[in-house]
C-alpha cells in the first residue's frame, strides 16, 4: 500500500501541539512568520490537515496575559501567511482545509487559569476562536486537580464548583472537554457526567508505560463509552516511563494495539506533544531531557507504515490519523 497516498486522502489531525507558546517564544526574540518558516513545509509534507494549537503558559506565569499574548500573535501570524493556514472553529473548517490544501488551526486550552476563576470569561474566548477546554496541566488551579507524573499516592482535589460550573458551561458551548493530565478523581467526575463525547488529545495507557499522566483500562473504557477519542503522546517519557531512550515507533504502536484490544480503533487519534521545539524554552522539558519518537510531521509516513505493519487496516488508519477526531468535532462542535 502507498502510505504517502493514504495520508493525502485522509484528513489528518494532531490533536496536541504547544505551538503558540513556541511563537511567542520566538516572536519574543524578533521573529516574524514563525509558522510560515518553521511548520508549514513539514506540515505540508506531513499531509496534515488540522493541528490543535494548546493555549499553555508556564507556571507561575501571568495566564491571561500571555494567552492573550499568544492570541494576538496567532493574528500577526495570519496576517503574515499568505493565507496558508487558518483559525478553524468547526468540523466544516477542517473539511475545507483537506480540500484545498490549506492547514487548519484550532485553539485549545490546557489548563484555564487565563480565566482568573471567572466562569463567565469562557464565552469570551469562545468568541476568540477557542473550541477544546482541557481544564488543567498536571498541577493545581481554580478548576481542577491535575496528574503527577511519577505519584501514585497522590490524590488530589478533582474539580473544584468552579471547575463543575465551567464544565457546564463548556457543555454549554459545545466545546469538547479534554481530561489529558487532569487526574483520577477528577476524570472520574468529567465522565461520570459525560453527555457528549470525551477527548484525551495527548495520552497513551498505562498498561504500556506506567504513569498516572496515561489512562487506566477503565480509563480508557470510559472514554470509548463516551464516543471520545485518545490521541497518542509520541514524547518518550509518556510513552515508555520506566525507559524512556529505549521508546520507539513500536512502543507507539504497542499504545494502539492496547486501546483497539478494549475500546476499539476508533477510539484512537494522534496527538503527538513535540517537545523538542520547545525544550530550551522551558526548563522543566529541557531538565527531562524530553525525546520525540515522531519528530516531525513527515514521521507521520513511518507510522502508517508501522500500523500497516501491525495489522491496521487502511480504514482504522485514515481514523487514527484523524477521521476519528474529526468525528468527535463534528458530534460536538458541528
């Protein structure tokens, strides 16, 4: 089978990239049309479609000021593209992309401390382009209780009223909720009111590599049930904890077989996390020592060769790649 060909048919979704937060970086140290000089052609070789851009801050860092920074440099890089890439904010914008060879944007919280414990502040970025709430990173805010990476006696908070009133209102809205990094108690009370589907847009299972940041079988289970979608995290130590440097394309492949064995492939996506662009901005990635095992989108190929080599089919790999995604979108967002 051509997998160059597959991907050019297929609408292809990365379900978690931290690119604004890399654009501001650079922007910060003078440059101009990052996304045009550092993305585009790999994501044009890739065959990408759509790339969920997180809204992620530092810890510590003024969150509404620098989403806000980050939003207003997504609309300098606009104008500076020449119209190669836009802001999407529907399953139709996807869908227009593949079609003409443009490249979707979609904006994503992960984690909402922009919204300084206002519920309310959320139809404002909702208006902004936001579309996908991921109510934490794996630490403590107003709404919600993140995962440790390395601390299973933790138990934490789960979602504060706030966090449940937010949760509402993105229900509301019609934006899919996100449980990548929130942890236990809370993902038990994002599922346990789910009435739409539930997206981990970059998480692999804990049966392969054991960390609270992945999901339990029930974990994933559940988001099945919900109709949801995980994306596969492609950064060594998500997806082989006890050691890392030996991850590989067939520990990511090793992910998907476990999920299709309980929920399915369909429940599959990719959500890919690259690290490596912005480790030496952040000194806690640059510490780890982070690894991608897809290190660019042109990688994309070599996994659907691998997926073919495991026994994949072609329709469970055009899913995985991001019909599965795009269907939650479409269910949820419209």
């Amino acid at each position: 089978m051509d997998v160059q060909r597959l991907l050019r048919e297929s609408i292809v979704i990365d379900s978690h990239l931290d690119l604004l937060y890399d654009v501001v970086n650079k922007r910060r140290g003078g440059r101009r049309g990052v996304i045009v000089n550092d993305y585009l052609a790999e994501w044009k070789a890739g065959n990408v479609t759509c790339v969920v851009s997180s809204l992620y801050c530092d810890e510590g860092a003024d969150h509404l000021s620098e989403t806000l920074r980050q939003l207003a440099a997504w609309e300098e890089e606009l104008a500076e593209s020449g119209g190669e890439f836009f802001l999407a904010t529907c399953g139709a914008d996807i869908r227009r992309a593949h079609a003409t060879g443009k490249i979707a944007v979609m904006l994503a919280f992960e984690g909402v401390e922009a919204l300084s414990g206002e519920v309310d502040y959320l139809r404002l970025f909702y208006r902004l382009g936001v579309r996908v709430v991921g109510l934490c990173w794996s630490s403590s805010n107003w709404a919600a209780d993140g995962s440790r990476f390395r601390d299973f006696d933790y138990v934490g908070y789960g979602l504060t009223d706030p966090g449940k009133q937010l949760l509402e209102l993105a229900r509301e809205l019609n934006m899919p909720i996100d449980v990548s990094h929130i942890n236990d108690l809370g993902f038990e009370q994002v599922l346990g009111s789910a009435r739409q589907p539930v997206i981990a847009s970059h998480s692999n299972c804990r049966a392969v590599s054991n960390t609270p940041r992945n999901l339990s079988d029930s974990q994933i289970a559940a988001i099945a049930a919900s109709g949801g979608v995980i994306g596969i995290n492609g950064v060594d130590l998500v997806a082989k904890m006890q050691d890392p440097a030996s991850a590989d394309m067939n520990t990511l492949v090793q992910h998907m077989q476990h999920i299709k064995s309980i929920a399915g492939a369909e429940c599959i996506g990719i959500g890919l996390d690259q690290c490596n662009r912005i480790n030496a901005a952040l000194p806690a990635l640059a510490e780890e020592n982070l690894r991608d095992i897809i290190p660019g989108h042109t990688g994309l190929a070599d996994l659907a060769e691998a997926l073919l080599k495991a026994g994949f089919t072609e329709k469970e790999i055009r899913g995985i790649m991001g019909g599965n995604f795009l269907r939650v979108i479409e269910e949820v967002i419209g």
